[in-house]
C-alpha cells in the first residue's frame, strides 16, 4: 500500500470512529520527531564509539548482513568485514573525532528511513554519506551506508563523454591495445570495450552516474568471466577509478586506474595499487591513447 493511500484510510478511519482526521496528522509529526531524536542520538553514539576506537560496536549498529561503501571505493558486507576495517583503519590513523552532521531524515515506508548528511574529522577530511536504516526487534540498524569522499561530488558523465570514439595504443611490451566508447541506454551510460589486436581478449566496462553518491561508478566484465566495480574521482589533470573484482577463481582484486586528458583527441591511462588474492603487483607502464579518426 503506497503513503498516500495508507493517509487517506487512516483519515477514513478517524472520521468513522468520532476522532478529528487531524490526529494522524499529528501522530505523522509525532513519528517524524522521535526518528530524528532516535538518529540524532545514533549519530552521537557514532561520534563516540568512533573517538574511542571501538571497532566491535560500531559495527554492531549495522544489521548483521549489512553493507558498507566507503569513500576510498572499498565494500564491507557482515559485520565481521565492517568491524575489521574499521580496526584497520583504527590501527592506521589512530581513534580521532569526528562530527556527524545529518542533513536530511525521511521515512518512505514503516520500519525504513533515509538519512543523508556529511561526516567530518576535524583538520582531516569529509565525506558526504547516505544511510538506509531498517527497524529491528532491537532498534533501528543500518542496513547500508555509502560514503563520498567531496572530491567526488558533483562528477557527471558529462564530464567524460569526450571519451566517445575509437582510441589505440602500442606499448610497449608490443600489445596493441583498442579501446571504443560509446552512449548506450538514450545516452544514461558510457560502454567502454577494451581489446587486443587479434581481439582474443576483450573486457567490458559500463560508467553510469549514481545519484546517491553524487558521482560516478562502473561496473566491468572481463571475457575470461571476471568481473567488478569502481568508484570514479577527480584528481588533478585528470580522473582517478578505485576498483574491486573478482576472478573466475575467486580472488578478490583492486586496483586504481588513472586517466589524464592530454587533448581531444589523446589521453593517458596508468593501473596502480594493483593486487589479486592480497598479492601486491607492480603499477602497470603509462600508455597513450590516440583517437582514431572516422
């Protein structure tokens, strides 16, 4: 049953039962106001486990199968791959402060709320984050929560459609390298496909803009049946693409994909931070790509 709907019968039922259809109204705006008095006191039990640095129960205000994205493009899912990230994270930087801020709060549906704000750690960074809560039998638990480093807001397709086109490239271990771009889906997604000379392999890569992150991702198939995501961000001169897979063998892979733009019709692309089963590979040679003309 929709809200709208689910307004109009309990109006109904006030009416038949000699109450004002005010009352559900009120009882809407009473709701409204205990979430936000919930979240807010969440969002401070947040703030204090995070300045303690304890790693267990911050995890534990996810549901169990919960999922966490964060800004630097890694996927946790459970709680046992929440907490140790943020036991890593602990260990790397030390507990800090941090203030949550929450922008906005709503509550499409009985038991879910929406809640979207910034994060900040003070003289460090901030990060714009989305949270879908579901309400358990003990309590409200985030069921996901995504992250945005700034430096990702606001990065369109747009900004890469000049991508469009063939391009090729020789490196120089002697692979020839072609790549087409082109506008799929009434122009909403950018399909990039990646081969050698002989075309004996060939990857696919899909970019489309994600309003939640306020940016944009992908999602990579490779022809041996790999297969990915990645989370795209502006660096200087160019685009930076944090990404994970996984092989048809079942090791997980990162690695970091760095586009320069030289001009229309060239641009550079680098693969670093690369690694495959937890084994760190060396960053790949720079190659140059030229726009083939049509």
């Amino acid at each position: 049953m929709n809200i709208q709907r689910r307004c109009c019968v309990a109006i109904a039922c006030a009416i038949l039962i000699g109450f004002s259809p005010l009352n559900p109204v009120q009882a809407a705006v009473d709701e409204s106001t205990a979430l936000k008095s919930e979240f807010a006191k969440q969002a401070a039990d947040y703030e204090k486990l995070f300045e303690t640095g304890n790693a267990g129960a911050l995890a534990e205000l996810w549901t169990p199968d919960g999922t966490l994205e964060t800004g630097d493009g890694k996927v946790c899912k459970g709680r046992a791959e929440i907490k140790q990230y943020f036991e890593n994270s602990f260990k790397k930087y030390g507990p800090r402060k941090l203030r949550v801020q929450i922008d906005s709060l709503r509550s499409p549906d009985a038991g879910i709320a929406i809640e979207e704000g910034i994060t900040t750690i003070p003289n460090s960074t901030s990060s714009k984050y989305m949270v879908l809560h579901v309400k358990k039998d003990d309590g409200w638990k985030m069921a996901w929560v995504v992250e945005s480093n700034e430096d990702r807001a606001g990065l369109k397709l747009s900004d890469i459609d000049w991508i469009k086109g063939k391009w090729k490239a020789s490196t120089k271990s002697g692979i020839d390298l072609t790549i087409e771009a082109k506008l799929i889906e009434k122009e909403h997604f950018i399909e990039c496909t990646t081969s050698n000379a002989e075309k004996t392999k060939e990857a696919r890569q899909i970019i489309g803009y994600n309003p939640l992150l306020g940016s944009l991702i992908s999602w990579h198939f490779a022809g041996e049946g790999g297969f990915g995501r990645g989370v795209w961000s502006r660096i200087a001169n160019g685009w930076r693409q944090d990404t994970t897979g996984i092989l048809p063998n079942g090791d997980i892979t990162s690695a970091s994909y760095t586009i320069t733009k030289r001009n229309n019709d060239t641009f550079t692309w680098q693969s670093t931070e690369r690694s495959i089963g937890g084994v760190r590979l060396p960053d790949s040679g720079l190659v140059v790509l030229n726009r083939v003309a049509e």
